[in-house]
C-alpha cells in the first residue's frame, strides 16, 4: 500500500515579496502542511523569507528547494540553518542544489564539476549542523577548524537537489533526503527514486530514500490545464498534461497519488508564474492535503 505523500505549497520567487505573507498566511489558514520556497537569482533570499514565514505561522513547516550551493559559503548556510532551526525547531526543511549554471556564471560563482562540489559540500554542511568541528581541503569546500557556536540542538536534515542520474544517485549516497524539480514525470520520478536508493545502498545507508517531487499545478477548468503545461515548456518543450496536476481538487489529488505511487514522499504543488490567486490557490491545496490524509 502506497503511504500518502507529504503535501506542499510553493511560493514562486516569481512573485514579489510583498506578495509573500498574504500567502503564508493563508498557507497556514488552509491547513497546508509545508511551505516551500528557492532562491532564483536575483529574487528573494530563500532564509530571509523562511524566517519570516516562520515568525507569522505556528504550526507551517518551511522548505527551502533549494539554495545554490555555489553563491553561499558552506559555511554561511550551516550558521543561516542553525539560526532559523534554533528560533523555530523543527520547522525548517533545507536544501541546497547547484543552482542554474547560467545564474552562478553571472555572479562569478559557476564551478566546473557541480557534482564534486556538491559532494564536498553537503557533507560538510551536515557536519557543521551536527555541531562537529570541521576541517577540509576539497576543490571548492576548504574549512579549518569550523565549528558553530550555536549548533542546532537536533540537526535538521539537509536535502539536495538532483534531475540527471549522476546527481540523483550522489543526492542519495550525501544528502537526508533528495528534491526533484517540477516537470518529470511518474516514469521518470520512479526511475529517480531507484537511482537515488542505489546511491544510499552504495554507502551502506538504510531505509528508503526521502524524495520531495514538485509538480506545477492549477486549480479550474482547461484553462488551468493550459496554463501549467504553458509554464513548463520554457524548461520542458515538450510538456504536456501528464506532467502537470490541474483541474479541480479530485484532479489534482489523483495526479499527487500517481507520484506518490512512483515513490515520491512528498508532493509540492508550484503555482504558474502568472496564478491570478495565489492566496486561493494555498487554500485549495490544503483541500488536497485533507483529501490524502
């Protein structure tokens, strides 16, 4: 029997940060279980906004999918989590990905093998989290005796961002869990989810892998169908409505159930870029997540 996915709602940095607590809030409201938001240059900042987030919820968690690992020092991050998670235990849910490389090559920060860094810095980010001293001398990641003053009284797990193989399966073998971004399909999410697996055997890791999937989604008639297929093709040409979960609730409650029957842990629903109600949308997806219980 398949475990009902965790339910999520994703605020867009497409959106102004104006625009960010009316969401929040109405995210809270709606009994929506999780928060997601990322760090797209040259948006919002993704702790800025989750601490704030935070601050005018109780009961919210907050995911962060993701902060690029090129633009913050490793460093930098583990002190910004450990803020947030000391002020809000439990609350926060991070993730770290290589970002766009076009985005980090604009700011001077793209690196010329994501996967190296990516394996020396969550690592270590995950060790500074645990209150561990830290020294390393990798190609990107270099700590001598790093240790924070206020670690977090219980690490929270870090994810990782992945879609080609070859991340997927070192999100599996480095990270606590791992994030896939909108636009794959069940197919495609449940041949991640085994790459994944693979690379938590390959280190001796247990249990089954933690895999948040984000789906772009719209609430209505076709037009809501057109709409998220038509904001997925700038990075999907070939999108079509399996790749999407639109229509009404029922709608969108079955789409979910078919990525949590290919293996996802959570499903995060992404609003289009141009959602006429973004504050009704939080509202309907906490429809969804009381339909799956």
């Amino acid at each position: 029997m398949t475990r009902a996915p965790r339910i999520g709602v994703i605020f867009q940095p497409a959106f102004p940060p104006e625009r960010f607590r009316a969401v929040v809030e109405s995210a809270e409201r709606a009994g929506v279980p999780e928060l997601w938001l990322w760090e797209d240059c040259f948006r919002e900042s993704a702790f800025a906004a989750a601490a704030a987030a935070l601050a005018w919820t109780d009961r919210l968690r907050v995911g962060i999918g993701i902060a690029p690992m090129p633009l913050r020092n490793v460093a930098l991050t583990a002190m910004e989590i450990a803020t947030i998670e000391r002020l809000f235990p439990g609350r926060l849910i991070p993730g770290v990905g290589h970002g766009v490389l076009d985005w980090m090559g604009q700011v001077g920060a793209r690196v010329a093998s994501p996967l190296t860094l990516m394996r020396e810095y969550v690592p270590a980010l995950r060790a500074l989290l645990a209150g561990e001293e830290v020294t390393t001398n990798g190609r990107y990641v270099r700590l001598d005796r790093v240790r924070l003053d206020w670690p977090p009284a219980a690490a929270p797990a870090v994810l990782a961002a992945g879609e080609g193989p070859k991340t997927l399966q070192l999100t599996g073998e480095v990270a606590d869990g791992t994030i896939i971004p909108a636009g794959a399909s069940t197919e495609r999410i449940a041949a991640s989810v085994a790459t994944v697996a693979a690379g938590r055997e390959a280190t001796g890791r247990a249990g089954a892998p933690d895999v948040v999937v984000f789906v772009m989604a719209a609430f209505g008639g076709a037009d809501a169908r057109e709409r998220a297929i038509a904001d997925l093709r700038p990075w999907h040409p070939n999108a079509d409505d399996s790749l999407v979960a639109a229509g009404d609730v029922d709608d969108v409650v079955a789409a979910v159930q078919r990525y949590a029957a290919a293996g996802a842990t959570s499903v995060i629903l992404q609003p289009t870029s141009n959602e006429p109600d973004l504050e009704r949308f939080s509202a309907r997806v906490g429809e969804v997540a009381r339909a799956i219980g």
